[in-house]
C-alpha cells in the first residue's frame, strides 16, 4: 500500500507513505518464516532523499518484536533502493527485552516488488541474564 504526495516547494519534491508486508526467509530459525510489516515515510526531492519508519516482526501468536529503521534513498533506471541502519526498541513473549539492530537494503522494481536483506545482531533478555 502507497501514497504519494506532491510537495510544491521546489521541483520534483515528494512526500511518501508506504505499508509493506511479507514473509522473512532466514537462516535464523527465530525469524525464518515470520511476518514482516514495516511503514516508511520518504522524503524524495529528484528521486533522492530519505526514509524512516517503524517495523513489526510477528512469530506465531504471541510473540513479537518491533524497531526503527531510517535510510538514503536513491532511483535509478525505475527502481528504488534504501540502505540504511535499524534497531529494535521492544518485543514481547519470548523476545520482551530484545536489544539489538544493523543495517538494511531494500529494493522496489515495482509498486508491488519488493526485496529488503537485513543484517545485524540480537540479544534476547533470557540470554542476557543467564551471562550475569
């Protein structure tokens, strides 16, 4: 889901909104098959600029996990990528008190294409007091 808005300030100015959803595929049993859905808010002036946003992680029921992320954007040839940094700032069930974050890359080849690798590190709070 996306909207765009014109921004007549300066030529070739835009504000966007987007909700993305989808399925992780990861090596990491934790997030391999969890839902994904992130909201980014972008900033493009000549098709470059900025974005930041929110993301949920859902793994079954009751456990989730959620950040922030914020990256550059740039379109080249049709297509939009953003890379960037993000952190978690919450979870819940087996991920309450989750810390952690990294970098990302995504790739738009389409309104409805997209392809986003995230990097990074995690601690979960069991382990974290099983180490004190």
């Amino acid at each position: 889901m996306q909207t765009a808005i014109s921004v007549p300030d300066q030529l070739n100015h835009e504000l966007n909104l987007a909700e993305i959803a989808g399925t992780q595929k990861s090596p990491d049993e934790k997030w391999n098959n969890a839902a994904i859905t992130y909201w980014g808010i972008t900033d493009l002036v000549e098709g470059k600029g900025t974005q930041r946003g929110y993301f949920v992680n859902v793994h079954g029921e009751v456990d989730r996990d959620w950040g922030t992320f914020e990256g550059r954007v740039a379109t080249t040839g049709g297509q939009i990528t953003v890379e960037g940094t993000w952190q978690f700032t919450g979870g819940d069930g087996k991920f309450k008190g989750l810390t952690g974050g990294g970098t990302f890359k995504t790739r738009l080849s389409s309104p409805t294409q997209v392809e986003a690798s995230w990097q990074g590190n995690y601690e979960l709070a069991t382990v974290k007091a099983q180490a004190r």
